[in-house]
C-alpha cells in the first residue's frame, strides 16, 4: 500500500511551475476519483463535454490522460496527485474501465520480458523505459545544438519561443532537468552583452550532458547520479533518507522562500562546524509558504545527521533526526577567497555541471566602484558581487564600510550574497526570509 505523497513530492514531479499552479485549479473538477494503493484514477471536467480520464501507476510512477497536453504528467494527472496527496481519494477495490485497460495493458508489457528476466523488478523496468524515452529527445537535442553551430549564431533562431520548442520536446522525454536549463537562455540571450560566449557555453555544458548520459554505464556510480540529477531523473525522499546520513553541528547561515504562479520554494543552506561541509536543503509547497518540512531557524547551530542526494558533488540534502535542540551561534571559523575558490574547484571538478557553490568568506568589506560591485578583503584582493541593487545597497549599509562576514553562492563569475554573519547575528539580505535566531544561549 502506497502511502499518499506529500505536496513536495508531488511538485518534484511537475515539468513547470504553471503546470502545478493549473493542476491546484482544478479541485473541484474531480469525479468518480479511487485508489487501490497501486494506482489513482478520476475523472475531471473540462471545457469540453467528456471529461478526461486520468490514471496514475505508482509503481512507476507512470502517468495517463486522455487531454491532448503534450507536457508530462499534463496538469490533470497533477491534479489528481495533488488532491490525493490531501486526502481527498477514497480507498477502492477495483478501478472503473478505462483504467483497469490501461493498467492491465502496462502489466501486460512488464510481464513478457519478466518471462525472460524474472529477477528485474517493476521499477528497474519503469526506468529502463524512461531511460531510453530520455535517450531519444537528447539525441533529438544534440541534432539541434549541431544544427545551430552548423549554421551560426547570427543565422540561428535565439528566440524565446525557439528555445521553448526544444525545451517542451525534453520535457515530453522526460528530461525536466535540461527543459529547464534551455529556458533560462533567453534570459542569457536578452541581458548579456557577451551573450554569444554564454551560449556556446551553455550549448557545450548541455552537449556534454548528452554525451555522458549515452556513456552512463561507463561512468563511475556518483558521476552517474550527478548526470541523472541534471537530466531530471526523479530521487525518492525514502531512498534518500534510506542512506546513512552525515552527523555534525550545523550552522544554518543562508534562508530565503521565494514564489513562481503559487509555487513556494524555501532554501535552507546550512554548513558543518566540526568539518565544513555544504548542504542546501529544498523543500516545495503550492499556494502558500506552508511546508511539511520544520528546519531550523536562520543563525541556528544544531547537532543533527543530514542525509545527502546522491552525486558527485553532493549538496542537496534531507535534513534528518536532531540530536539537540538548535541554539544561536556567535562565531565562524576563518574563511578567505581562496578557500571559496578551492571548494568550487573540487565541486566543479567533481561535477562539470555545477553552476554555484555556497561561500562563506570572513573580514570582507563591499564596495563599489563604476557601478559594478565587489568584495574586498584585507590583503587588497576583490571578488566581484552580483544580485538585485535593494539587497546589495542593503549589504553595504549593514558593514557601514567595515568588514563583515558574507554567505552566499559562488557562480564562478561573481558572489550572490544571501546573508551577513556581524557581531554574532545572521541577518538576512534578501526577501521572503525568517527572522534570525532569537537571542539566548549561544555558541
């Protein structure tokens, strides 16, 4: 018996954040709704005179619906996930028709190979076809990152609508991970002046994606994971979980929520005392900033075991169980440019595909000069500072031009500041963040 997801779980599933919010209009849509702890079935009423017919197979999970929507799951079957993740599906024995076909035929297509392997699980076989569904639209992709090289920049289409074509194909093949990626060009395209460079950055980083998923056999286990990650492959909270987690004092230096079409999502970036190590934790809500998920309050220091997803360079984590009640902390050990440098170099050597890495860099002043903005420690040496001007100029009242100690992400080109560790306090820089830590015993 499948127990129901939770509002998160069913967010990691959606292709797009619109998809989601159209998927939590339609509760009341829903008819003839059932469940046996396998599968989800129900009926929802559309602007036509039939209503669609929507099935879900956990075991897969795998999705159904008779709408024409070409994104995958469409925003019916989130519908009907997201309703049955609020309890709102009775328990019945045996599916309606349309459903009993659909899922009949899907147990039929499992069991003639199982004649063959009985040994391969539903599961494993639920991700062959996915893997090769993937396969398919990145090789559809590579054709078009040839065909715009081929051709040239100035002759190719940069379009929005371009790049949104290509990315619906991935999202059709299952590959969220790299749909996402390409609608995030026409931003690059549309604000850089040295846009040209960033594209062909960006067309080999996705090139290389495509070449190491057709050799992921050949790679080693936590590469593999880190490609798949990429990709867009899902990850199980219980498997997650599942793994054994890594114990240490940690400090939660960074917190912001922020909000796409009612799509909530909190970051949590926390830092090991005892060794150093990163985590970020990410947790999805729709509608409101209510999450299932309790971490930790901003400039809290707590003795807890977090589990890490898997990958190459690990950072996305589950927070586990707390072994102490957290508490305000007063200092950070010392840390420079070079440290920061260093441990994006391990990530990204790790990982090619790493985009940023949290930094924390101890006794730096902002400042700016000309209009472009930086990080200046005491040995006269600058990294360059990017981010909305309000958090900025908030940055550099706060120091009063002293030095202070900076969190935020590394992106290889410049510091994204989130928050500013002073006398003791963590202070957020941006919007949508919890109060820090109350005062009391501290660290």
């Amino acid at each position: 018996m499948t127990s129901p997801w939770s509002e998160g779980q069913v967010a990691s599933v959606a292709p797009d954040a619109g998809s989601l919010a159209a998927a939590a209009k339609l509760s009341a849509a829903w008819s003839e709704t059932g469940s046996n702890g396998g599968a989800l079935w129900g009926l929802c009423q559309g602007s036509g005179k039939s209503p669609y017919r929507s099935v879900v197979d956990l075991s897969g999970p795998a999705y159904n619906c008779s709408c024409p929507s070409r994104k995958f799951p469409c925003k019916h079957t989130l519908g009907l996930l997201l309703i049955w993740s609020h309890g709102r599906v009775p328990e019945r024995s045996e599916p309606p028709p349309f459903a009993a076909d659909w899922l009949s035929r899907r147990a039929g297509r499992a069991a003639a190979p199982a004649a063959a392997a009985t040994t391969t699980t539903a599961g494993a076989k639920a991700t062959e076809r996915r893997t090769e569904r993937v396969t398919a639209g990145l090789d559809e992709l590579d054709l078009w990152l040839t065909d715009q090289i081929r051709g040239g920049l100035g002759a190719a289409d940069i379009s929005a609508s371009a790049f949104d074509a290509i990315a619906a194909r991935m999202v059709d093949a299952q590959a969220p991970g790299v749909a996402s990626a390409l609608r995030r060009l026409p931003i690059v395209v549309a604000t850089r002046a040295d846009w040209p460079d960033r594209l062909l950055r960006e067309y080999a980083r996705l090139h290389l994606l495509v070449v190491a998923h057709r050799r992921l056999s050949e790679l080693p286990e936590p590469l593999q994971a880190s490609v798949r990650s990429h990709v867009g492959y899902p990850v199980g909270t219980d498997s997650v979980r599942s793994e054994p987690g890594v114990r240490d004092r940690w400090m939660v230096l960074g917190m912001q929520t922020t909000e796409e079409k009612r799509l909530f999502t909190r970051k949590v970036w926390l830092i090991g005392r005892n060794h150093g190590r990163r985590a970020i934790l990410l947790d999805f809500a729709h509608g409101s900033a209510n999450f299932s998920t309790v971490v930790p309050p901003l400039g809290s220091l707590v003795d807890a075991t977090v589990h890490f997803y898997p990958g190459a360079a690990p950072l996305r984590a589950q927070f586990g169980d707390a072994h102490e009640t957290p508490e305000p902390f007063t200092t950070v050990a010392p840390s420079d440019i070079d440290t920061a440098l260093d441990h994006f170099a391990a990530a990204v050597g790790a990982d090619p595909w790493v985009r940023s890495w949290p930094a924390l860099l101890t006794g730096v002043t902002p400042a700016i000069d000309d209009g472009h903005w930086f990080l200046v420690d005491a040995q006269g040496r600058a990294l360059p500072l990017s981010g909305e001007d309000p958090v900025l100029w908030r940055l550099l009242g706060m120091s009063g031009g002293r030095p202070v100690t900076v969190f935020g992400e590394w992106t290889s080109e410049s510091l994204v500041p989130v928050s500013v560790f002073d006398r003791g306090d963590v202070y957020p820089l941006g919007p949508g963040t919890p109060s820090p830590a109350a005062a009391g015993s501290r660290r």
